[in-house]
C-alpha cells in the first residue's frame, strides 16, 4: 500500500525547532507505516499544489497539515481538497475542520443542538455591563492556545477593555467568555471509540495565575506554566463523573461531525456540570501530545494508535477489504526491503 504523509513544512519564522517537532511527527510515522510493509512517502503542501498529484496516487494520505505556510485557516483547505478528490486521508472532513476552528460558530452550533457551552460574545463594539466576570478572551479562530498568557482571564470591568483592546490589534475576531472555574478535562475518540478520560492538573501552576492552558503551557518546555499543569491519564474520577463528560463529549463530537480522530475539551463546575470548551478535529497526534497518551492508558503504544486511525480512514473510504490489508502482518519480501 502506497501511504503519503502530508505536512505543513512551516514558514520563514518557523524555528529550528518548530521545523524539527513537525519532522519528526513525520518520520515517526514513516517509520511505523514502512514496519508494516508499507511504501511510504512525506510530501510537504505547497501553494502549487503539486503534493497533490502525489496524492492521488496513494492508497491513503496521512493528513498532519495543521496549516499551510504556518497559516491555520488553509488546514480546512487540505482537507477540502483532498476530499473533493475523494483520496482517502486520516481525520476529519472540510465541513468539521471549518466550523471548529471557528469557536463563534461551533458555539452557535453546539448551543443549539444544547449541549453546555460557557456564555460567550464576539468582541465587537461594547461588551454588556452584565456580562459575568471572571471572563477569558480568546482569538475566535485558532488554536493551540494562541493568544492566551497570564493575562488573559479577568475580572473588572477595566481590565476587560483593555485586554479586549489588545487582543483586537493581534486577531481578526476575539471571543469573551465566561470563565468556569474548576477541573479541566480531555476526552479523545478514535474511530467510534471513546478513549480514557484525562484531567489537566493545575495544582502546580505558580501563585496567582489563573489556571488556564495558557501558550507557555503548551509550548514552552520547562516554562512555570509547562510545569503547572501536568496531564493525568486516566483522571481519577467517578464513574458517573466520567460517564457524564464521555457523554457531553461524544454529544458534541457528534453535532460537530468529527471523523477519525479528535478531542473534546472541557471543565467541570462546582455544581459537577460539563461545559464544553472547545472541538478539536485532527488535534495534535504527535507521541507526546494528548491523544496518545490516552491511546496509551487504553493499551495502545503509539504505533497501534496510528494503525488505528488508517484503519478508521481506511474503512470509511474503501470498505473493511482495504482496511484489512492494511492490518496484515508485513510480507517478507516487502519488510526485508524496508530494512
Ligand atoms: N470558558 C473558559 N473557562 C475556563 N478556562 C477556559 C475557558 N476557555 C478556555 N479556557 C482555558 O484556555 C485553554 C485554551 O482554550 P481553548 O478554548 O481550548 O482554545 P485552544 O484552541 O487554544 O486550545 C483551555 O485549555 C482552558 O485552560
Ligand atoms: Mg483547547
């Protein structure tokens, strides 16, 4: 089976090191798909389009373009394309990748379908008196924690306009919403399955910060915030408490129409209740990112969490024949040529 690895191969102000994080997602799953005795090949996207003939020829496009050019709001064009050509890829269609990557219209969906989403407003013009503080501003269509510092939650009315001022220089549309106090939670699918629930541990964050995955969290090893808040897989909750956020979950991921693979983010109040903070179709995939600590907790090393989402694209695309294939153990002949 001929498998192509999309990527995005970043921008003039990428580092080093942001290049070398993509890259070896990239040949980790090189390496995983040539042990199963596939043909692999990684194929950076180009405005040119030329990755896309190369597309057209493989079995199965492994899809972890999270932009083009660094841009987040060309990953929908991927996906689109590679849909509208019917090539079989990994992860979710145009319409999910889209709609959530669009917080003010996710919501408005999600809401609508009723399922519990923090009370929420873009930025434009003046802000309600009675809009319920604390509050966080968020840039309305990104992700990875973007935009989101220390500073980012508030609580009086002043510190509201100034930072909403802030974020409007940096970001097309800002969103402010009401900010839940209380547990963070990850819930992950994988094809129709719901994987291990995992709790965001924020006892370490430093004294007076709010805690919130803010960007330094995410990305800045070693950061106060990095080490503040640590992943818990499983999270040690009830079962009834896991059960509610599974469900809230896969509610959500449902009306979005995730496929694939993807992660719900959520925080619990004091009262016990869900909220929905956000969908996120094809998150981060890498090993040490969330999803595959969670694939983990359900038994799976990595490797087996990659067979599974080809499997998943796979049988959706071709039917379990192909999926099959897929899952065979190596031909002697083919492994004995990726050695
Ligand atoms: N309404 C909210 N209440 C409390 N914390 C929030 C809220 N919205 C976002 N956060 C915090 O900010 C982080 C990032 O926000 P999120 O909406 O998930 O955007 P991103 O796409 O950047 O991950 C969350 O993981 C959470 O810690
Ligand atoms: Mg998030």
């Amino acid at each position: 089976m001929r498998v192509v690895v999309l990527y995005d191969p970043g921008a003039d102000d990428w580092s080093a090191a942001d290049i070398a994080g993509v890259m070896k997602a990239v040949d980790d799953l090189g390496v995983i798909f040539g042990a199963m005795g596939h043909q692999v090949q990684r194929v950076p996207v180009k405005h040119d389009m030329r990755w896309l003939q190369t597309c057209r020829r493989a079995d199965l496009v492994f899809n972890l373009c999270e932009g083009v050019h660094g841009v987040s709001q060309w990953e929908e064009h991927v996906v689109g394309t590679l849909e509208f050509a019917g090539i079989p890829h990994t992860g979710s269609g145009l319409w999910t990748v889209a709609a959530c990557r669009r917080k003010a219209i996710a919501n408005a969906i999600l809401e609508k379908a009723d399922l519990p989403i923090p009370l929420w407003i873009l930025a434009h013009g003046k802000i309600a008196d009675d809009f319920p503080l604390p509050a966080i501003i968020k840039p309305a269509a990104e992700d990875a924690s973007a935009g989101l510092d220390r500073q980012s939650v508030v609580a009086d009315r002043k510190m509201l306009r100034t930072r909403i001022a802030a974020m409007t220089e940096q970001f097309d549309e800002v969103l402010v919403q009401q900010y839940v106090p209380g547990r963070e939670f990850n819930v992950g699918f994988v094809g129709s399955r719901t994987l291990p629930i995992a709790e965001i541990d924020f006892t370490g964050m430093p004294e007076g910060t709010w805690p919130i995955l803010t960007y330094a969290a995410k990305w800045h090893v070693g950061s106060a915030e990095d080490l503040g808040s640590r992943p818990v897989c499983p999270a040690q909750i009830s079962e009834r408490l896991a059960i509610r956020l599974a469900r809230t979950a896969e509610a959500a991921w449902r009306v979005m129409q995730g496929k694939g693979y993807g992660r719900v983010d959520l925080r619990v109040d004091d009262a016990g209740r869900p909220w929905v903070l956000e969908v996120n179709p094809n998150p981060d995939l890498t090993d040490e990112a969330g999803l595959s600590r969670m694939a983990q907790a359900a038994g799976w090393e990595y490797p087996e969490l990659v067979r599974r989402i080809a499997e998943v694209a796979l049988r959706d695309a071709q039917g379990a024949k192909a999926a099959r294939e897929l899952l065979a153990p190596p031909r002697r002949s083919r492994s004995a040529r990726t050695v």
